[in-house]
C-alpha cells in the first residue's frame, strides 16, 4: 500500500515538473518570436481638482518621462497619448506648497509601466483675487504766467487688478505723470499707469489681469482775471523796391499775455504792432518790434517781439528769338541748319529778364567731329547766372547738313582748251566762293566773257 502511495506520488511530481518545464519552454518559444522590450516616452501631466477661484501658481506645465515595457508587437506603435499623468489638486491647502504623487497609467493594455521620473511634484495654489488700485497722478512744470490751473480729472480713478493673492495684495498704486510746461489752454492725455509696490519699486503686471491699462487726465487750464492772451498782428506800411513783392510775414511770438482792467481786456481782439516801413526794401529783414497797447494795458514780460518780413523779386516769363550760332566746325565742311532761329521761354525775376542785353542769351550748335551727313543737334542756350530759369526751348532739335566745301581752280594752264562757250558770272552775288556756271547762250547785263585766248584766260 506504501509502495502504491509513493509510485502516485512520484508521478504527481512528475508531471509537475513536466508541466512547469513545458511552460518555461513555451515562454521561451514565445519571447524568441516576440521578445520583451522597453522603451521611455515623454508624457504631459494633467492638473485636476483645482478649487475654484484659485491659480496653479507653480508648477504651470510639467512633463515626465514614463519607462515601461511590453511585447516588440505591441510597442510598434505606442505614443505618449496611450499614457495619461495626473496630479490631483483637490487636496492641496491654498498658498503652502504641498508634495503630491504622480499617477501614470497606460491607455494600452500588455504594457507594464516600471518607473516614471518624476513620481511627485511639488504644487503651490494661491487664491485668486481681485482688487482696486488707486491710479495717483504726479503733475511736473506749471502753468503759464497768467494762467490759473483748475483740479485735474483722472479717468478711471482706479484700475482692477485681478491675479493670484500674493502679487495683487503686493500692489500699492497705479501713477501717471503729466508735464505742464507753461501750457496757456487746457491739457489733455491719455497715458499708460506704471505700477508701485508697497515698498515705493516699480512692478511688474505681466501676469496679471487689468481692467484697463490705459488713463485719461484732463488739467483744466484758464486765463487768470485781469490776464488775457491776445494774438499779435503785424503792421505792414509801405512797398517794396520795383520788382519785388511781399512774400510773407511771420510775428515771433504769435501771441502776447497782456493785463488790466477785465472789462478793457474783453473789447480787444487782437493787438497791433507799431508801423513796419517796407519801402523800397529788396530783400527779406528783420524787425524788433514794440505794441501799441490802449492806455491802462500792459505787458506781462518784457520778451522781444521780433517780425521777420519775407521779400522777393517779382518772377515771370519771357520769349526770346535767337540766332542759332554754329561752334565747332571743320574747315574742310559747310553746314545747312534749319532752322536758323530758336524760340527761348525764359523764366525768373522780373527785373532781370527785362534788363537783359541781346549778346548775354546766346544759343548755339556745337559740330565738333561731324562728318559728312545729316544730323539732329540739341540747341544749347546761354544766360547770366541771375536766378534765370530755362523753361523752354523751341525747335528742341537743330536739323543740320554736312558737305564737304568745293575748293575754286586758281589758274588755268596754257594748254587748256576752252570751248566756243561762254562763261557767266553773276556779279550781283560774286565772292570768293562763288561757283562758276557754263552755259550754251549769251547772258544780259553783269556778264564777263571770257575768249580763247591765253591772255584773257591768265586774266581770269
């Protein structure tokens, strides 16, 4: 009976062992087709929990890097989205800093996650808040004298800051500054708040949440009882020199603060310089000038009052005729220009252009190196250095004919041979350059004839 208890033993055994080797064997089998393999991804926390009206104030993004492992077939095509990274918030006290885990799991199943770095992560939450901070306004410089500043306005008279606890309860005022710089008139600007802390240091509002960042200041400025500012106007008298004219006239400055009795000030407009005598005057000048006030007003400063009388000469246009005159001609060549004459529109002062002598406008061709040939030459005109103004040039262009200049026969020799013609020449345009023309018939008055003789061929 023992022996049987053992043999049923021994085989229970066996088969144990067989079955654990043939599993090992099988895990063997199966890792050699799909082996175990590991990999690192990088995946983003999610924040959750968060209590309302609060901020994350640190950390305000995190990423952890996730190892796992699982079959080669399995992590073909595994990503980070196939994991999700929770920290949860619900149980964080408001401004301490508090230690909390990081729950990794895989979305995939087959894949074991061994270890994610980091595994915690240390979170500060501050409560959100909102507060009004006072805008405080700094005024530089004053009024002009003469001139009463009235109480500024500021809008909006204090800006809502919205943020975490610790930075807006850090802030003490929001302040713009305005410079006067002896402004006469109402001042008037929109400017940009820069904000102080406790401690008097300008701070930074990046992170924080304005309600505007924009502030309006209004300075009321007005003219004190008994001051006004009246603007100034010169007094022109006379002409200016023939051919000239008055341009322009400018006062500096334009205007002038003068006091007295508010009744009296009321019925002026304006007040005016003392006489300024331009006659004769061909060129622009300066004046230092003195008011003429109403009896009981005077000037508030003694600043000088200077005009500045802006003279010029008359300017218009003139036409001119001119013969064209040919420069720059070979010897060896004549030139036929058409036309011979040029129109010139000249423009400037008007003095100028009706004293001008007929040699000081001059226009001319220039045919430097011209051969034979047909050619258009651009006219070239000549004025003083007087403020004269080309405007316009008619023909733009000069047609000219180049041909080479025929030379006269000086003598003619004892054995020339002179046929029973005759030979004219028309005395009425005779001159050395005259060509000599043959003809078959006997011509009237002013005709030479010349016989076949020696003698008279020598003569001519």
């Amino acid at each position: 009976m023992i022996q049987k208890v053992r043999s049923f033993l021994s085989n229970i055994f066996t088969f144990l062992v067989s079955l654990v080797l043939a599993f090992l064997i099988w895990i063997v089998a199966v890792q050699a087709n799909d082996p175990i393999r590991q990999e690192i991804l990088p995946v983003s926390v999610q924040f959750v929990g968060q209590p309302p009206d609060s901020v994350l104030v640190e950390p305000t993004s995190l990423t952890v890097q996730v190892r796992f492992e699982g079959p080669l077939s399995q992590l073909t095509d595994v990503t980070s989205k196939d994991f999700t990274a929770v920290v949860d918030l619900s149980n964080v006290s408001l401004g301490t800093p508090t230690t909390v885990p990081i729950e990794v799991q895989s979305k995939k199943t087959g894949l074991t996650i061994l270890f994610t770095s980091p595994d915690t992560v240390d979170v500060t939450i501050e409560k959100l808040v909102s507060v009004d901070i006072p805008v405080v306004l700094d005024i530089r410089g004053s009024v002009a004298s003469g001139h009463t500043q009235g109480e500024a306005l500021i809008d909006p008279q204090a800006i809502t800051v919205s943020g975490t606890e610790s930075q807006v309860n850090s802030l003490d005022s929001a302040r713009v500054t305005v410079f006067l710089n002896n402004v006469k008139e109402t001042k008037v600007e929109t400017l940009q708040p820069i904000f102080y802390d406790r401690l008097g240091r300008v701070t930074s509002v990046s992170n924080l949440i304005l309600s505007t960042n924009q502030v309006t200041v209004t300075i009321p400025v007005s003219e004190s009882a008994g001051f006004a500012e009246k603007t100034i106007v010169p007094n022109i008298v006379g002409t200016p020199a023939d051919g000239y004219r008055l341009l322009s006239v400018q006062v500096n400055p334009e205007t002038v603060l003068i006091q007295g009795r508010q009744t009296q000030l009321n019925l002026l407009s304006r007040v005016q310089t003392e006489p300024i005598d331009i006659t004769g005057l061909a060129e622009p000048t300066q004046f230092q000038v003195s008011l003429e006030l109403p009896e009981g007003i005077t000037r508030d400063s003694l600043e000088p009052i200077v005009v500045d009388v802006d003279i010029a000469p008359i300017l218009t246009t003139a036409i001119y005729s001119r013969a064209v005159v040919v420069q720059g001609l070979d010897e060896n060549f004549e030139a036929t220009i058409v036309p011979k004459e040029v129109r010139v529109v000249l423009y400037g002062p008007e003095l100028v252009l009706n004293t001008l002598a007929d040699e000081e406008i001059q226009v001319t061709i220039d045919l430097f190196g011209l051969d034979s040939g047909v050619y258009t030459v651009a006219p070239v005109v000549t004025v003083p250095d007087r403020g004269i103004e080309i405007r316009t040039i008619d023909p733009p262009l000069i047609n000219v004919s180049m041909t080479p200049v025929v030379t006269p026969t000086e003598d003619i020799t004892n054995t020339a041979v002179l046929p029973y013609n005759t030979i004219t020449i028309d005395t009425t345009t005779l001159n050395p350059e005259t060509a000599v023309q043959n003809t078959q018939t006997n011509q009237p008055s002013h005709t030479w004839v010349a016989k076949q003789d020696k003698q008279k061929n020598n003569e001519l």
